[in-house]
C-alpha cells in the first residue's frame, strides 16, 4: 500500500517538524531527496533554471563528497542544500548513538541546519535528540517517483492531483527517479493553476 501523504499522526509524534508551510496562499515548496548524481542534478538544475524556481535538495552525505562540484552549483544556482544523512540509514532499525553520527558526518558535505530523515524513518529518540539543532523536514506530497513500477504518469496525476497551499513536494535526484520525465509538466501545471514556487519559506516556517 503506498500512503502519498504522511500518517495524521506523525505530526503528533513529530510537533517540531514541518510536513507542510503554515499559509493560505498558494505556495509549494519543491524537494529532491538523494543526490548529488552527475546524471540527474545538472538536469534538474537547467529545468529549474528554465523556470526560475528554487529548491530544496537534501544531499546523501556520500555522493556530496564524491561530487563537491555539484553541491557548488546547488548553491551558486540559489537552491538549499539540506543534510539526508551520510550512509541513507533507516531510522527505525539504527541505535540513537549511530544515527546522530551519521547526520553529523553528513553535515560537512550538506548542511548544519536542515534535516530530512531517510525514508522518513526517525524513532523518537532520534527525533527528540536531532532537533535541538536542525530543523526537521518532511513532506507533504510523496509521489513515489522513485520507484518504476508505479509509472511517471501516476506520479504526475498525484502531483496535480493533491497538492494544496503550502505542499512541500518530495522527488529524487538520482538515476531511478521518474521525475526528469515530468517535473516541467507539473511546473506548468502548477503555475497555471496559480501556484508559485519558494524553498526558502521552510527556513523561517513553523509547524504545520
């Protein structure tokens, strides 16, 4: 069973973080989880450019070190660079000890003060730990473009079909993901449909 929007109660074991912008007006907020990768971020780069949007791109502390060059131009391009931890651990089945590392050694490489856990997996403790310093980000919108068997064009129809004010939209940046095939499609959509794109609304964002 896919869930493209996280459990009601997540924002109850999680107070502090934010899955959606608090706000009324009809601003979205574009992720790309998993990258750097020379074939994807160049890619994604030019369409946004094309488009004049900032993002959000919460890097793997790995191919952040591998690819310094493409974490230059994330931030020369005016997007956020955001930690997604160093080795993609999964929350649920890592000791809080290991885990705090891990984000930690990310930080060098992505960010020190945005943080995305890896499969949204986060068990209290790290949760209760991690946010004295970072502030956490969810999502709202997970359209699954990161797995093949689900099709781009599915992942376009949830996109179009369930974003709303304040929808922070995960995608990936990396070879498996989808969503090079459609991401310009669903900006046209989007700003059609009166929607306009800002990342950096998360930095100064309360719960929601």
């Amino acid at each position: 069973m896919r869930f493209f929007r996280p459990c009601f109660i997540a924002g109850w074991l999680y107070p502090d973080a934010i899955f959606r912008i608090r706000t009324v007006e009809k601003l979205l907020c574009l992720t790309f989880d998993d990258g750097p990768h020379p074939d994807s971020t160049p890619q994604l780069l030019d369409i946004l450019d094309k488009h004049d949007i900032k993002t959000l791109f919460f890097c793997d502390g790995r191919a952040a070190e591998k690819y310094p060059g493409l974490i230059n131009q994330i931030k020369t391009r005016g997007h956020l660079a955001g930690n997604h931890g160093y080795n993609h651990l999964n929350g649920w089945i890592t000791s809080l000890k290991r885990y705090v590392a891990d984000v930690s050694n990310a930080e060098p490489y992505t960010s020190t003060d945005l943080f995305r856990p890896p499969y949204g997996r986060l068990r209290f403790n790290q949760y209760r730990k991690l946010k004295k310093k970072y502030k956490i980000v969810f999502w709202d919108i997970m359209p699954y473009d990161f797995d093949p068997s689900f099709g781009s064009e599915n992942s376009l129809r949830i996109l179009k079909n369930k974003i709303r004010p304040g929808s922070i939209i995960v995608l990936h940046d990396n070879q498996r993901s989808e969503s090079r095939e459609y991401i310009e499609e669903f900006i046209l959509f989007a700003k059609e449909e009166g929607y306009r794109f800002d990342s950096s609304i998360i930095c100064c964002s309360t719960p929601c």
